[in-house]
C-alpha cells in the first residue's frame, strides 16, 4: 500500500492527501516540485537573458563608440581650451 502523505495549504489552510497541488485553491503544495519548477524558471529567465546580452552587446560598437569619445575629448581640449585662453586678456 501506498505512503500517505498529507499536505497543508499555506494559502488556505485546506489539508490534502497525496496532492502536490491543493484541491480548494490550486496552489502548489509539494516543496520540492515548488522548488524544482523555480528552479526552472529560474534558468529560463537567465538564458534568456544571456540571450539578450549577446544582441545587446557588440564589442567593435561599443570600442567605436569610445573612441569617438575619446576623440572628440581630445579635439575639445587641443582646440577650444587654448582658443579660450587666448581670447582672454
């Protein structure tokens, strides 16, 4: 014969035999397969993401994109900065 396990409800107080899900309210009542469905989830939100990183991110962008500031950084300097200094008195 069969284990008989019974579970309470954290959400409604409904106790239930042999169920991983409460028969009055639908909540899962089984901690290990609440655990191992998060766990999943888990893992499919960080694949997804990875996924979203690996669009997002391209290094010879964002290199470019530094550069740029770089440049234009030094052009600001190398050329405002002494046309400033040499229209003051």
């Amino acid at each position: 014969m069969a284990n008989k396990t019974y579970r309470t409800c954290q959400n409604c107080g409904t106790v239930n035999l042999n169920r991983d899900y409460c028969k009055n309210c639908g909540e899962i009542i089984n901690i290990n397969l609440k655990r191992k469905l998060e766990r999943e989830q888990k893992a499919k939100e960080k694949t997804a993401s990875e996924k979203v990183k690996k669009k997002i991110k391209s290094p010879s962008y964002l290199n470019t994109q530094r550069n740029m500031k770089m440049y234009l950084h030094t052009i600001l300097h190398v050329s405002f900065i002494p046309f400033v200094s040499w229209c003051s008195p």
